[in-house]
C-alpha cells in the first residue's frame, strides 16, 4: 500500500467511527474488524518479504499463513456474533476488509487521473 492508500484507509476508518453516533456496538465492531485487518496486513507484509528475501519457497510456502490469517477472522467474527451487545458483526466484517476497500479505491481514484 501506498501513502493515498494509507490516507484513504484513514478517511473510512473515521467514517467507521461516526457510526458509533448510531450505536456504540457498531464503532466497536468497525474497530475491532480495522485493528485486526491491519495486523493481518502487517504480518503479511512482513511476513513475504522475508520469504523474498530468503528465496526459498516450496508449494505450501503461504497456504498455512493463509490459513491461520482466515481462522483469526473468522474467531474475530465469532467473538462479535456471542457478544452482540458490545460488537456488531456487520460492521466487524467491514472493518476487516478496510484494508481491501482502500486499495480499490486507490486504483479507482489513480484511472480517473490518469484518464
């Protein structure tokens, strides 16, 4: 990601906690969905520059990485399904795709430019 996407990411995420005008449960689920979408961006980033670094991958190189990042967010999920009153899970799986959303809006925003 690049500085714009990091801005945008940034824009939605204070979009996401006006929503807590509405309901406090649907902040905490944007938050918690963000912080966690964010992590896992982290660590993925970390994680295949190294691997790049290293040069060596084999067939399973990421598939276990992958599998441990989808089981973290479906335990966030079900965190915010058994506790509804203080997390929305709507807005958790919003929150968990901010990362995705900013980067689509970023490509979106450089074509209409360069166009």
């Amino acid at each position: 990601m690049n500085d714009r996407s990091w801005k945008l990411c940034w824009i939605l995420t204070g979009i996401g906690i006006l929503t807590g005008l509405l309901d406090r449960a649907y902040a905490l689920g944007f938050l918690l969905g963000e912080a966690v979408s964010i992590l896992l961006y982290r660590h993925n980033e970390s994680f295949w520059t190294e691997i790049l670094h290293q040069g060596k991958t084999g067939r399973w190189t990421g598939m276990g990485t992958f599998a441990i990042h989808y089981a973290i967010m479906a335990a966030v999920l079900i965190l915010c399904a058994k506790l509804p009153g203080i997390f929305n899970i709507f807005a958790c799986a919003l929150g968990l795709l901010i990362i995705k959303f900013s980067i689509l809006l970023d490509a979106a925003i450089g074509r209409k430019k360069e166009q």
